[in-house]
C-alpha cells in the first residue's frame, strides 16, 4: 500500500523497511533484516540531511542491535559513533532508551551506572517542574557513575558530552527544598567541565549548572560566590536570543527557577515571559508544562512583591 501511494523509492517506504527489519532483528532473523536496515537507513539519512534528525538518530540505534547481537563490534561501531557525534549539536537530549546505543561493550560499567540512575530519576530531565527524590538518595548512584565516567571516558569525546547532558536533566529530580544541596553542586560540577569544552549549542546547559552552584554557594553563605556563579549563568543566557524549541525552553524555564530563588527577580522573569509563549505555542495552552510555567510567574511575581502581576498568572486565572 505505501508503494502503491508514495512511490518504492519514498521517504515512508524507507522507515517502514528500517521497521521491518527491526522486528526482524528481534526475530533474530539478521540476514534478512541487514538489507532493510541498510537501505532505509541510507534513503532516510539522504532525505533527512541532519545527523541529529529524530529520524536519522532512530535508524542508527536499529543498525546497532543488528550488529550487536552477532557480536560483531567492528560493524556497529560507525552507528555507535554517529549517535554520539549527533548529541554535540542536538538540540534535544535523546532518552536513554535510544542514547544507550552508542555506548559499547567497553562501557558496561558506565552504562550500568546509567541505568540506576535513569530507572531513580526517570524522564526528569523533559521537565520543567522538579522531581520529590531526596538529594542524599543521588549521592552513592552518582559516586558511582563518576568513577566509571572517569574510568572509561575521556573529557573531551562525544559519550562524556551525552553523560553530562544527562546528569544536568538528573538534577531536576531533586525537590525543591533540596537544590542547593552538595550532591547536587557536585553533579552540576561534573557536567560543567565537560559542557564547557563544546560550543554555544548547550549554552542552556552551562548556565543550568552555574545557576545550582550559585544556590550551593548562597547556601553556605559565600556570597561573592553565588554572585559570580549567577552573572555567569545570566551572561549565557543573554549572549544568544532564546531559541524557539520547547527543549531549550524546559532549560530555560529551570534557570530562571534558579534565578528566583536567589532573589534575581528581573533576570527571572526576563526569560520567564517569553518562556511561557514558546511552551504555550508548541505544547499547548492546558499542557502540563504550560501550567507550571504559569504557576513559577506566578510564585515569582509573589515573592517579589508584585500582587497584581501574580494574579495575572494565578491557576485560577489559566482559562481566562
């Protein structure tokens, strides 16, 4: 039928062929599966143009279960190696059903550490609002991923910037209560020295993790530090016009949650506004999302003693 409406040589004809030859892979039917695989890769790499495509990122992790359950590493590893050069310019972390792909056999024990913490914190880091874990229930999960990071990584290779991006998204499972915590200061630390060796496509990330070792430094009283952490991340922030994807806008908005804890109000409420007109655009004027949005003006605006503006952004006042 998709032959028949599209065309053999079509884009849909493609994916269905890289689809079929994923269930067949799970059949264990690998000679089979190899040609659907390769070819629809091929067409749906040409069609797409961007190594970062969902659907180009998609049809690498299908080639590297064919590879990998035969055993043969040398064949998987140019699809392992493409998806972890695509996360330096993506926009989007990849979940970790997807992004465990381009880890091989010589990172068990990073991937295991992976996995605890993912199956701890879940999808989090998709999130605006923060998670409920304590900050102590991160502390040994992390002690161990950062010695198998350091173990089986260098700094500067493409899977350390995707093990950063991910730790970054962890930290959002930590209550509120909790974002000044130590654990959380170290995480951010970690994912600082590895995001700071790319370019200005994870601004957002940067100015994440210098916006929690400000509230870390304002916790322990050292003010000139917090200060300093703060003006960096807000320098990030004002060194691009904020982009129009609701990923980097999930980032923003957790900023500029950061920035309002530590009293910075107009730098707050300078990507906030903005902020809840991209979420509400793309995901949806009752989303989830869009009500916590709503609801962090609101709060802002409250303990900045600006009632007025406060009511405008109440969840009563969400349907007006």
């Amino acid at each position: 039928m998709l032959r028949e409406v599209y065309g053999d040589d079509s884009f849909h004809v493609a994916l269905a062929r890289s689809q079929l030859g994923a269930n067949l892979v799970e059949q264990g039917r690998f000679a089979e599966a190899e040609p659907l695989l390769l070819e629809g890769h091929a067409k749906i790499a040409a069609t797409m143009g961007d190594p970062t495509n969902f659907y180009v990122y998609d049809s690498n992790t299908r080639l590297v279960p064919l590879y990998a359950r035969q055993g043969r590493e040398d064949d998987a590893r140019p699809y392992r190696d493409a998806l972890a050069n695509a996360v330096r310019t993506s926009w989007v972390v990849p979940p970790w059903t997807l992004g465990n792909h381009a880890f091989g056999p010589e990172h068990a024990r990073l991937k295991a550490a992976i996995t605890e913490l993912d199956a701890l914190c879940g999808v989090i880091g998709y999130s605006t609002r923060p998670g409920t874990l304590q900050a102590q229930q991160l502390e040994g999960p992390f002690a161990e991923l950062s010695a198998a990071w350091s173990e089986e990584l260098e700094p500067d290779e493409p899977r350390s910037l995707i093990v950063a991006r991910y730790v970054m998204g962890w930290t959002n499972a930590v209550a509120q209560a909790e974002r000044s915590s130590d654990v959380l200061e170290k995480m951010a630390s970690a994912a600082l020295a590895v995001l700071e060796t790319v370019d200005d496509e994870l601004l957002y990330g940067r100015a994440e993790a210098h916006v929690l070792r400000a509230l870390a430094a304002h916790r322990r009283s050292e003010e000139q530090e917090a200060f300093a952490q703060s003006r960096r991340a807000a320098e990030l922030m004002r060194s691009q016009p904020q982009r129009a994807s609701w990923w980097n806008t999930i980032v923003t908005i957790r900023v500029a949650r950061g920035f309002a804890a530590l009293d910075w109000y107009d730098e707050a409420e300078s990507l906030l506004v903005p902020a809840l007109e991209i979420i509400a655009n793309q995901l949806g004027p009752r989303h989830s999302e869009t009500a916590a949005t709503r609801r962090i003006l609101s709060e802002l605006y409250t303990a900045w003693g600006k009632p007025d503006e406060a009511a405008k952004y109440a969840p009563e006042s969400s349907g007006r």
